[in-house]
C-alpha cells in the first residue's frame, strides 16, 4: 500500500517540487481512499489547513494528479466533478445515468475485452484505463 512518503517520491521523480497544497491533497486523498470526493469538501480541507490558498492553485494541482493517473475525476450529472484515489489500485469503471445521476460499477469481464482489443491498435500501450458510459438507468429510461 501507498503511502505519503511514496507519492512524494513519485512527484518528485516526475520533477515536481512539493509545496504545502500539495502535502495537505495527497494526505487527504490517502486518508479517504475509498470514497467519492467532490471539490467542495477538498477545497474546504486545504482552507482550514493553509487559509492562503487560492482555488488557481487547488485546480492546478488536482488537473496535475489526475495527468499521473493518482487521482480519477468524474462527472456526476446533478453533483459535478469529483474525485477518487486511483493510484495503487485498479482504476474503476462506471456506468452512469445522465438523468438521475445513479453510478454502477462497470462489469469487469466487458472493460477486460476493451483492454484486449486496444492491445491490437499500433503504437498504442495503456498506462491507466478508465472508462465512463454514460446512458439511462431503467427507472430514468422508462419516463424518458
């Protein structure tokens, strides 16, 4: 398992320097691994830790771990964008309904036959798949 001295490891091995927002972002993403964080609650966590920081600087740093595939970001319809820990663990799938918002889980044995066929596209190796479909739920398609 991850821990904090790993990702700064990490960050500082892609040429990153570590600054305070950054410190706070990765212990929190640590200390709540398994869940659905939307920015709100992440922005609140970096005021009541450094007052002084802006949202440029929360964005700027959220839009750089998502690049090193450490953290995911989903668009919820109705919540907006949030974010999940991704780094030692098997990045998920989702289906999502664009009405009501209801998130699954994808069927593992169907993105297992996606990541097979993308072996066969020339010049091409995946680093961290992530796959979101976006659709109805039976309960939103029926009233559609």
């Amino acid at each position: 398992m991850k821990k904090h001295k790993d990702l700064v490891h990490f960050l500082k091995s892609k040429g990153l320097r570590m600054t305070p927002s950054k410190e706070v972002i990765i212990q929190y993403f640590l200390d709540n691994k398994n869940r659905h964080i939307p920015f709100k609650d992440l922005q609140k966590e970096l005021y009541d830790n450094i007052p002084d920081v802006d949202r440029v600087t929360i964005y700027r740093n959220i839009e750089k771990f998502v690049s090193l595939g450490i953290i995911q970001e989903l668009d919820l319809p109705k919540k907006g964008k949030i974010y999940q820990y991704v780094f030692e663990k098997k990045v998920p799938h989702y289906f999502i309904c664009k009405s009501c918002g209801k998130t699954n889980k994808g069927n593992e044995a169907l993105f297992n036959k996606i990541e097979l066929a993308l072996k066969e596209v020339p010049d091409f190796s995946k680093a961290n798949l992530s796959l979101v479909f976006y659709g109805f739920c039976s309960k939103c398609e029926t009233s559609l």
